[in-house]
C-alpha cells in the first residue's frame, strides 16, 4: 500500500507518518522542502514522478492570525493555495487505485470559528465542502473521501503558542482533556486499512470540547 502524506513535518503529521509506517504502509512526503503547496503548479511536478497511491492524506496547512478588517489578500489566496486549493489539485492529478481511501485533516473551524481565525475557518469549511463534493463524485470508483477534525491536540506548538495557565485552562474545560496526536493518527490509520463505506463525514476527535461548546 502506497500513501501520499501532506504536512509530515508538523506535530499531528509526524505521529501519521509513524503509524502508517508502522503498519508497513509505504509513506511518500510532501513538505515544503519538497513541493511549495504555495504554488499550486508545482504539484504536476511533484506527481509526474509520483502519481499511482492507494490513498491520500493532506495534513498540510498553515493557520494565520488576523482580524477580517485586516487579511491582506494575497495571503488570503496564500492560505487558500495550502490548506485546500492544494487538495483538489491533488485528487485531480493522482491516479488511485479503486477502493483508496482520502482523508484531509480539518479542524473545529471547519464547522465553526472565532475572532482572528477568519482565513483558517474559511478555507477549512471549503476544505469539507469538497470532501464532501469528491466523496460523491469519486464514488463510482469505489473511493471513500472523508474529514478528520481535531480538536485542541497536544502537541510542541499548541504548547509554544500557549502559556502554562493556558494549557492548564483548556485542558480542564474539555471533558476528556487535550487529545494526544496518536489518536488522530490511530485514526487516519483505520481510514487508510480498513475503511469501506464510510464516505462524506467529518470525523471530530475533539475530547468533547464541541459537545460542551454547543
């Protein structure tokens, strides 16, 4: 089985690219050392080597901070290219096998949002709208395309971006706490190996936060 993986370099890609490896699942890298997701064009050059997987996985993105009043929009398409302009480039140029299973990374902005996260929220709810769109467009060869949304994940960033009492804060008004990146991982994993009419979802692995949110 052959994988093509977004974003291993992150705290939620490196916890994939390991599980899946040690499944002994054959992992090909995209990262921006490779192929700037930035620039949607070079994507035909990274796959005119690397075209046939059995399944997909984009965890690429990057997650701007900024008021609406003041997205410069250049960055706007910028965020845009990487966190999903990038995935439909790729399901377009990627020949899968018939039964592939494609997931792309989301998030609880995919469903929702909050003051300064407009870009992020936006191209994620694009995100899951073509999921959704694909699932149903794919179907017909037999490939299952679906959405995972962590929630607050404990990894080195959530913890360089957020003071002590900050973490302490979050990890205490979620019912089960900040999720550890295995059981994201864990999860991508079953897609990939076992998944055979799931199509279409967003799967959030979030402790509970958006439940109590509600």
């Amino acid at each position: 089985m052959r994988i093509l993986l977004t974003g291993n370099t992150g705290g939620i890609g490196k916890f994939i690219q390991d599980k899946l490896e040690k499944s002994n699942i054959e992992v090909v890298v995209i990262n921006s050392k490779i192929c700037d997701l930035s620039n949607i064009e070079t994507i035909d050059s990274f796959l005119k080597s690397n075209k046939i997987f059995d399944g997909l996985i984009h965890c690429a993105a990057v997650n701007p901070i900024d008021n609406m009043s003041e997205v410069d929009f250049g960055d706007l398409v910028k965020t845009f290219n990487i966190n999903t302009f990038s995935f439909i480039k790729m399901c377009q140029g990627i020949q899968f096998t018939n039964g592939s299973n494609i997931l792309a990374i989301g998030s609880l902005w995919a469903t929702g949002t909050k003051e300064g996260r407009g870009q992020y929220s936006m191209t994620k709810h694009a995100l899951y709208s073509a999921v959704k769109t694909l699932a149903l467009e794919m179907s017909d060869d037999n490939i299952k395309v679906n959405m995972i949304s962590p929630g607050f994940v404990d990894t080195e960033m959530t913890r360089k971006n957020n003071s002590e009492e900050k973490i302490k804060s979050i990890n205490n008004f979620i019912p089960l706490g900040l999720t550890n990146p295995s059981e994201i991982a864990n999860m991508c994993e079953y897609f990939i190996t076992n998944n055979k009419s799931i199509t279409g979802q967003n799967i959030i692995i979030d402790g509970g936060y958006s439940v109590k949110n509600i």
